[in-house]
C-alpha cells in the first residue's frame, strides 16, 4: 500500500503584456520536467494548470530504480581509458596511466574560483 505524500515541485513562471491590448499571457514551466507546459492569460490560472498536470503526472507514474550489467566499453579491442574517449593519439603523454589526471586537477582549482565553489 502506498501513502500519499506532498512534494514540492519548482516552477518557472513567466509573463508578456501585448503592446497592442496590454493582455498578460503567462506560462509556466515545471522544473525537471520541461514537456510540462501550461499558458494562461492571469497567473493565477497558470498556477492552477501546472498543479493540475503534476497532479495527473503523478496519479498515473511511479519511481522505479533498475540494477542491470554495465556496459563494457572498449575502443578497438583497447580498454584504455583515453583511447575510448577518442584520445588515441596523445603525443608525449601516451604511455602515462595517470594523464586523465591532469584534467580532474584543472576542472577542481576551476571550480574552487567559481561561485558557490569549494
């Protein structure tokens, strides 16, 4: 038996005034799920919809989790790392187990200087 319970959903809500008549036409994207669209002329409406449509969205899904085989990738007959990305030819750092490295290094102080980072 399954129990219902309360999730908030995040919306983005947007608005346009025609020039010519000053009408408000809204729309309002759910988050997560961007097939999920509703438009409406007040955004009280709007809201209302996209309540609607998760509401109907949910009556009829449900979450699953699978647990299969992972996929063995191998780039001609190789299971080298690099050469499956498409990095085969590499210069001076063909023969380094560790060149992948150097890119996981970059990518960390790059996000230590962005917002929020560490």
């Amino acid at each position: 038996m399954q129990l219902a319970s309360e999730q908030t959903y995040r919306v983005l809500i947007t608005h346009t005034t025609t020039t010519k008549t000053q009408e408000q036409h809204w729309q309002a994207t759910l988050l997560g799920f961007p097939f999920i669209i509703e438009e409406a002329f007040s955004r009280d409406q709007v809201l209302m919809q996209i309540k609607e449509r998760i509401t109907d969205m949910v009556a009829n899904a449900e979450i699953v989790t699978l647990h299969a085989p992972a996929l063995s990738v191998t780039a001609n007959g190789s299971s080298d790392e690099l050469a499956i990305q498409g990095w085969g030819d590499r210069g001076i750092f063909k023969n380094d187990p560790d060149a992948l490295q150097i890119f996981d290094d970059i990518e960390q102080e790059r996000n230590r200087h962005l917002v929020g980072g560490e």
